[in-house]
C-alpha cells in the first residue's frame, strides 16, 4: 500500500481515523465525461433513504478517451476525496466496485486490479467492472439481473442472467459505430452541416443553430474546432441543440434521432436474444435499466420514451426502469453486497463445523 | 531566417553551395500517411522527363492529425532534407508550394506562412495550399483548371475554374464524415466487425479476414486495438484486407465499397455542379484528376473505376486523369509556374515603360 503520491493525495490520513469497526465500502462510476466515488457503510442493513457517507466527483476516466494514466489519477483522487470527506482512512475500506467505461476485456480489468492492490490494504476485496454494472445496479439495489442501457457521451447495452451469465452489444466508442450514443448523434449532426455546405447533402436548420451556439461565422470553421480537442464529451455536449431543432421540425435533426432511437433499441434487442432475458415465448418480465443524458426527456422529442415504444413492440413483458440513485450508489451497493454475501458465506462455512460439533 | 533548429536540421548549409544562378523551388505534398518534397530548377522551359534535383520522404504532416508542432517538424525535415540532397542552401529557393492535408481556412494558411517566413530568405515566394492543389497539378502540368479526387486515408474533392474560382467537398476528417476515404472504409469494416459479434448486424467474413491480419484471437480485442493508436492511417491501413473480403464474395465489405464510390462519386459531383465545370449543358469536358491508394485497381474491385463509371452517367464530357507524376512534382510545378509567371509580370511591366522611351 503506497502511503503517498506527490505527497498530496492521500496525505489527509495522517489526520483520519481508521473508521467503524465495520468498515465501508467505495463505489465508482467512470465515465466518459465525469467520475463519481460514493462512499457507504459496509455492513447492513442499509435504510432508505441510504445512509451515503461521502460523495466526491472528477473529470474523464475512461482510458480509451483520455490515456491510462489520466484515468488512473482521476480514479484514485476520487476515491482518497471521498475518504478524505468522510473522514476515514484506506484502512476502513471492506470493498470497492470500479465500474469504469472503456474496460472491455479481462486484460484492462487485471492491470487496474493490478493497480487498486498497490493503493489499497492487501485485505480489501476489489470488483472491477464496465460502468453498465454500476447502472444496473443503481436501478435494481445492487441486483444484477435483467438488461441496462446506457446512453450519454458513449453508449452500452449490457445484460445480466440471475445464474451469472453476462452479454453486451455496442460500447466500442466512435471509431467502431456507437452512433445512438451522444457523440454519435452530434457527429452524425457536423456531418449534416458539412454535407448541407458541400452540397451533397439536404439544407437543414442544424447549421444555423450548432453555428450559432458555438459562435463560429461558418461550417469552415467547424473542422478546425471539431479537431482542435479530442474530447468525445465536447462533441456530445451538442445533443441538445440536435433536439431542440429536431423539435423545431427540421428533418435532418429528426431523422437522425430516429436512427439513434433504432441503433439504442437494436442494442438492447442484440443482448435481451442472447440472454434470452425474455423467456423462450419473448414475453417473460425482466427489468430493463434506463441511465444517460440522451435518455433525458426532452420538451417534445424524448428519445428515451421512443427506444421503449420500440423495444416494446419486441419484448411486452419488459419493465423500463429509470433509477432514482446515481451509478456510483450502484456500485457502492455492488461493493455492498458482494461483502456480505462474503461474510455471509465465511460464517456458513463455520456453521456446520459447530453444528457437528453440538 | 533562422540558421539551426537543435544545430541540425539546416545544419548542412555550412557546407552546401548557393546554388544556380537562377535558383531552385520545392514542392511538397503533405499527406496523412506521407509527406514528400522535391526540388526543380526554377527557370524554364522544363524538359521532359522532368529534371527533378532531389526527394525528400516524411510522415504525416496533417495538424489535425497529429497537431501543428508534429507537423511543422515534418514539414520543416522534408524541405531541408531535399535541399541538402540537392547540395543547395536556403538562399537558391525562388519559391516553395506547400500543399498540405488539413489546411481547410485562412488562418490555417497564415499560420503556415508565418511560420515559413521564419525560415526562409525573404526573396522566397510562398503558394500555402491544401493538399488536392499537389494533386490536381500532378495531373495538369501545374495548371490549376478541373476537379480532382483524392482518397488516401482521407477524401477531398477539390475544383479550380480557369479564372480562379474554388471549391470543396469532403475533406473534412473522419469525425465529420468522410466515409469515403481509406479511413473511413475501414472503420465502417470494424463496425461491421463488432455488429456481427454482438448480434446487431449480418455476419461477415470481414472478422476472420481482420483479425488474421491484425492477430487477435477476439472482436473483444479491436476494441483494444483501435484506441491504443489514435492515427487515421493506421485504420485506412485496412483497406486492401476490405477489398480482397469483397472480392472474395463478401456482402459486407462489398456494400461498403459501394456505398464508398458513392460517396466518392457525390464529392466529385458536387464540387463540379457548384464551379458548373460541366459548362450550362452538362456535357462540357473537363479534367478529373484521380488520386491515392483507394483509387487504385484492385484485381476485381477497382473503387476509381467504379467511380468514373458512376460519374460519366452525370457529366460525359470529362475525362479521367490517372497522374503519372507524383502530387509534390506537381506541387513543385506550381511553384515553377507562379515563379515564372511574376517573372513575366515582372517583364512585361518593365517592356512598355521601355517601348515609350524608343
């Protein structure tokens, strides 16, 4: 366990004490445009409303988008902010669930394991996931069971069967055709005005309108700025202004969220068959978690309420839930539960040794 | 004029003659994928072959690939790598063209000129362009009169009038939406990649083709693969695995190649349509210059030939051009021409001031 970094991050601890005998938990939700770390008691029961420690909030930390190392910094000054908040120190930490976008495969999970085990006490039990977990759970208290769609900067649908099983569809980034994500559909937009400009495309209302709020004299200019940063967030903060002149009738904004709406609902499609999540007749309930600033109801075009219309029409017996809790309250309650049934499973395995014994 | 960078790039000038009395010019192509400089005499007439005095081979030079510092750097390398190949100081350069991909607007231009007349004698004549001007010159002998197609890692297509009028179409990277280029086909391929894996598209036999060639056991791992490396010539560097999936019967690829040339064609129409270098009637002839690694003939997949298929059906009278010289030579070319043709200027203002004095 490393006692310093720069002198500075988890330097507060000199001054913290080691916390409840029962310790807490951190959950972690990274993405893509920000990082939040809350922080929970470890042992139950939880009331409601629950009883959240601390909560601490940070910039990018998916690795694809900003770089490894960047991810990693952000990663671990949320969680010594959300220690250092509530007043406790590493050595109180039971668990932590890190559900982070842009961790896609067994390798990315390991070297951030690899990574947790040099800052945190040799005893503290890790759970290193993609963000989809996180939302889940925050629709679900922590049940991972049914289906998530994410849709904010990037997007991801992912499944979760009650034995275990687990699938995903899209969550490969921009290059690879995430195009019902935000930064899908505000791209899909540039190019419309690119198009609209060369002539090989429809006029539509999107150049004024994009023009205007980024205070740019004409579509020219957007090369220079859509290059001049690489931030996918930026990119996606247009959504908005795609939707407001969508409402405003223009054909362009609007059929390029209905294709976001099919590519969202094709996703969730993708994941539901192969899970079979909807029972061998299609009709079988199962929860269906809803999180990301592109599922926000808008005044008129709500693309959330369009991707359930749709899927609906597939799969009648789905139950669309839009959390009440944030993700990283998801994970924390990941990181919650996965602890208990730990401690559980310790004190069944000392049960019937005693019960032998009697 | 600056003397060293680091006390090595024009470090060999020490040593390099002045050069001929008439002096040198240097063209350069500056590409995604390459960047090339050659040298000429600067006075006529040009004999045939073309008595080019050096080559000079960079990387990439487009500042919204890799940023402006990396490119001058290039950019800067080429030029005085061709000079010293060529034993000539700074001092014999009468002009330079500077065609480069990714210089889309005024201030792009100014930067650059700034920058050169940091480096350059005062004397130099300056011609900052994009790209598509090396090219199209390549075709023409240096005039400026038609339209032209590039499609490399990136697609323009760019038109000259003869009396001086511009225009654009594409060229305006990957994110706002150049599906044409060699990035944009391979990255359509990847998507493709990952829909079949996640059971939202067809199957393909574009997986197995790309993961043997990129030797990853996994869909999984190209997501890995494709943000490790944020260069747009590395995914173009795809194409030839695309078209041989065509050629091999694929639906997938081959639809992608389809909608490419379409893509391509609609450039190209645009651009003439709006300079109506087709003349009133539609049928008017004019030079199509057609360059870069996407064009070129594949054993059955021939994307430029497709392409002059498709826009022959539109405009009749214009005629394909395959250059034979490379874009820099005609970079070159137009530096040699603007040159000559202020020496004339020159001449000619000089002549009638002479002729009333007989």
């Amino acid at each position: 366990m490393k006692r310093f970094r720069n002198g500075e991050i988890w330097g507060f601890e000199a001054q913290a004490p080691r916390g409840p005998a029962d310790g807490v938990v951190l959950g972690v939700d990274g993405g893509t445009t920000s990082t939040v770390c809350v922080c929970l008691p470890a042992a139950g029961p939880l009331p409601d409303p629950l009883p959240i420690l601390s909560r601490a909030v940070g910039g990018c930390s998916n690795h694809n988008s900003v770089g490894e190392n960047a991810a990693r910094e952000t990663l671990e000054e949320v969680m010594a902010q959300a220690l250092s908040k509530a007043c406790y120190s590493r050595k109180a930490v039971r668990a932590v669930c890190l559900a982070v976008s842009g961790v896609n495969h067994p390798t990315d999970q390991q070297r951030i394991l690899d990574w947790l085990r040099d800052i945190f006490p040799n005893s503290v039990k890790f759970y290193v996931e993609n963000d989809s977990v996180a939302a889940m759970a925050s629709g679900t208290m922590g049940k991972l069971h049914g289906c998530v769609l994410i849709a904010g900067t990037g997007t991801i649908a992912y499944g979760f069967t009650e034995d275990g099983k687990e699938a995903r569809a899209a969550g490969a980034g921009p290059v690879l055709g995430d195009w019902g994500s935000g930064y899908g559909i505000a791209a899909q937009a540039l190019t419309a005005v690119m198009r609209a400009h060369d002539g090989r495309g429809p006029q539509t209302k999107l150049t004024k309108s994009i023009l205007d709020m980024l205070e740019l004299p004409s579509p020219d200019e957007l090369i220079g700025w859509t290059y001049a940063d690489p931030s996918w967030a930026r990119i996606a903060a247009l959504v908005p202004i795609v939707v407001s002149t969508a409402e405003d009738g223009d054909e362009v904004a609007n059929r390029i969220l209905y294709d976001s709406v099919q590519e969202l609902a094709d996703s969730i499609i993708a994941v539901v068959r192969r899970l079979r999540l909807c029972g061998e007749d299609g009709k079988e309930a199962f929860p269906l978690v809803m999180v990301g600033g592109v599922l926000e109801a808008n005044k008129r075009w709500d693309i959330g309420k369009e991707v359930v219309n749709y899927v609906s029409k597939i799969f009648p017996g789905f139950l669309p839930i839009r959390p009440k809790l944030e993700p990283a309250v998801g994970a924390a309650l990941v990181a919650w539960n996965r602890s208990m049934r730990e401690l559980k499973d310790a004190q069944e395995a000392d049960s019937p040794r005693i019960s032998v014994l009697q």
